[in-house]
C-alpha cells in the first residue's frame, strides 16, 4: 500500500488558481484510475479531473464554490498494492510547487499526472452534461466533443437525439416492369399537330416582361365588388382584351398560313383559341369575336368553355377556327416558356407566373409584380422586328390596364 497526495494541477489554461464546482468522490470510497474526481472552473471553461490512481480516498480538500491555487492538495488517495493490481503507472516528472509524500519501499510512488494525461484516457464533459448522457443512455466517451479542447457539450447530445429521432429512411425494393400505353384518339391526334407543327414552322420565341403591379390591383377590387356567381376575373381576359385592341394596328400576327397554297389569310375578327388542360389532353376552345366582348363577357366565355372542355362536351365548332392562341400555365408559369404554334396561325401568346421583384423606378428600387409573356411566331411569316413591335404595343396596353376597361 503507499499514499499518493494529489495536488490541483496546471489545468493549461495560464491561469493561477481555480474554482472548485463538483466533487464526484466521497472520503472512504475506493476509486479506480481515471474515474471523476473532481470538476474544477477556470474563466474560460470547466474541466473534469480524472483519479491518477486507484484506491481509496483518505482525505478531501476545498468544498464546492471555494477556489484552489495550482499546487493546493485536493485529496490524499491510498493506493492499492501493486501486486494486486495491473503494471504500476510510470512516474511522471512532478508538477511545479507540489509536494510529493516520501515514497516507500514497499510500493512504487506514484504522482501527479497532467490534465492532458487525463484527457487521453476520458471524454471531458461537465457534471450536468455527464449527467444527460447517462439519463439518456449514451455513452459519453464515445462522443467527439465540440466544446474548448475537445470537451462534450449539451449541444452535441442534441445532435445525437435529432439523429435518433431523425425518420430513418427505408429501402426501396428495386422495381421492374414496363407499361406499355398505346397512343390513340385524342392523345394521338395532339402528338401527331404538335409534331407537325415543328417540323414544318421555323419557331422563335420573344420573351418580354410586363409590369402587372396596376393591373393586379385593378383585379383585385373588380373582384371584391363581384356578385356571387360571377366568374372571377383572372389575368387571362385583360389579356385577350389587350390582343383585341393591338391586332387591328398588327394584322399580320391574327393570320392564317397556307404554306401548301403559299397563301396568307389575314383576318378581321379575332377569335382567340384558349389553350386548355383536360384528363383527355390539351385542348382548344375558341373565343369567338373576341373583339365585340367586355372583359367580363370575355370571362364568362373562358369559364362556360373551359368547363365544356374539361366535361368532354365541346362541340367541334367551339374547338375550331381560332386566328391566335393563348396558353397559360397558371401557377405553374415558369419563368419563361417556348410554346408551340396552333398551326395554321402564326403566333401564339404565352403568360408566365406573376411574381415580386425589386425593380428600378426613378432612380428608386422599388418592388413590383412583374409577369412574362413568352409567345412564339412562324418566322417564315412573322419577321422578328414585327413580332417585336406587337409584344412591345402589347405590353404597354397591360401595363396602362385602365384602358382595357373602355371601349
């Protein structure tokens, strides 16, 4: 049996002393080597101290809140005999102003070890952390700490409980199997116009903004003062009113291309085609006239169609004879889009999502709703300084909205 008198070591934090928080040994207790023995708080951070030996505490010194000089003898352990015990420890070189007891010759001496010694053999975390951990049920040492020197803090245990409540994600068994879909009907009928319509119209496509910050607005309390039952106004007929008051001065975009007849025919009313989603496809119902209808009649017909449409009630008139087509994707929008032209016309108009940007105003940043239109025309046709010049005409009428509200 010997005596080993633990003294409070340089803790590496170059300070002189420090305070005293948790003792986690009690006189009379055996310990084993490594075990906490005490938890002592220096100004910048709380460092656990490991028992250099094994054996059983004799004395303890300085109670919880009182402050310890680097040197201080914190307790005095009796060791057990080596004999009993695994390979004595090597003498480390003492620590500056602790007095070792005198060794005897019965057993080897064994002294301080440094806080880095410790630290080697045990995960550092303060009483309260330790404490969790085991309240939990995980093992501490474990843990690469993330606190001052490697020490484990509450914040890595919360790491390990969102892990844990974290939904594990499942395996997927592979998958095989192919279905097979035959194109026919309607659908087949799409496939085969779209395809047509590619390969025999050299598209481009003119993407322009629109400032819709007036027009929403307008929209907006034209709602509020609706009746109950009257369709709502959405930015599809201040659109199509916009297209009957530019196509007069632009003729040439409401036309109809006979490219095996090399004949254009250039029309005076303008019937709108709708571009409309059905569980069957897409269809196209058409507005007819749309120059002779209010905003509200030109709502009304998107509706009564639509609906039509979508019910498979359609009658082959109302899906026939459009001069331009609109299309839009509605919340769905995009940024910008390349539709396909309703072929034989010449043009279709597309309108993307409304979405808030800053903007320049006046030398200003301001936010605005701004809208695209993405439309694409039959460049064999539609040369790009005309297609231009009615996007420009046909922005500037959405963006002064107060005038598609007069005849």
């Amino acid at each position: 049996m010997g005596t080993y008198v633990f003294k409070l070591p340089d803790v590496g934090e170059g300070i002189a002393e420090a305070e005293i928080v948790a003792w986690h040994v009690e006189v009379g207790q055996t310990i084993l080597e490594d075990q906490p023995l005490v938890d002592v708080m220096t100004d910048k951070a709380t460092v656990e101290i490991g028992a250099p030996v094994s054996g059983t505490i004799l004395s303890r010194k300085g109670e919880a809140g009182k402050m310890a000089a680097i040197g201080d003898e914190l307790v005095v352990i009796s060791t057990i005999d080596a004999a009993t015990t695994s390979p004595s420890p090597q003498v480390a070189p003492p620590v500056a102003g602790v007095v070792q007891s005198p060794p005897r010759a019965s057993a080897p001496v064994a002294t301080s070890r440094s806080v880095a010694d410790v630290r080697s053999h045990r995960a550092m975390a303060a009483p309260a952390v330790r404490a969790r951990a085991a309240a939990l049920g995980v093992d501490i040492a474990g843990i690469p700490g993330t606190g001052p020197d490697g020490r484990v803090v509450h914040a890595d245990l919360d790491a390990i409980l969102l892990h844990r409540q974290a939904p594990q994600p499942q395996r997927v068994a592979p998958r095989d199997g192919v279905e097979a879909i035959q194109i026919i009907g309607l659908r087949r009928q799409i496939a085969q116009r779209m395809q047509e319509a590619k390969r025999r119209i050299p598209h481009f496509t003119y993407v322009e903004e629109v400032d819709v910050t007036a027009l929403e607005e307008m929209r907006r309390e034209l709602n509020e003062g609706d009746k109950a039952g009257t369709p709502r106004l959405s930015v599809l007929p201040f659109l199509i009113r916009a297209l009957t008051k530019v196509l007069p001065v632009h003729p040439e975009i409401n036309a109809l291309f006979d490219d095996e007849a090399g004949l254009i025919r250039r029309h005076a009313a303008i019937h709108v085609g709708i571009a409309t989603q059905t569980r069957r496809g897409l269809l196209v119902p058409v507005i007819r006239h749309a120059e002779a209808l209010t905003i509200r009649e030109i709502a009304a017909e998107i509706f009564r169609l639509s609906e039509a449409a979508r019910a498979g009630k359609s009658s082959r008139e109302e899906l026939s004879g459009s001069t331009i087509t609109v299309t839009s994707l509605g919340v769905l929008g995009g940024i910008a889009a390349t539709p396909i032209i309703n072929m034989p016309e010449v043009a279709i108009v597309g309108i993307n999502k409304i979405v808030e940007r800053p903007v320049v105003r006046d030398g200003a940043v301001v936010i605005r709703k701004i809208m695209n239109l993405s439309s694409s025309f039959d460049h064999r046709i539609v040369d790009g300084f005309v297609a231009a010049a009615f996007i420009q005409a046909l922005r500037a009428e959405l963006e002064a909205s107060a005038r598609l509200l007069t005849e």
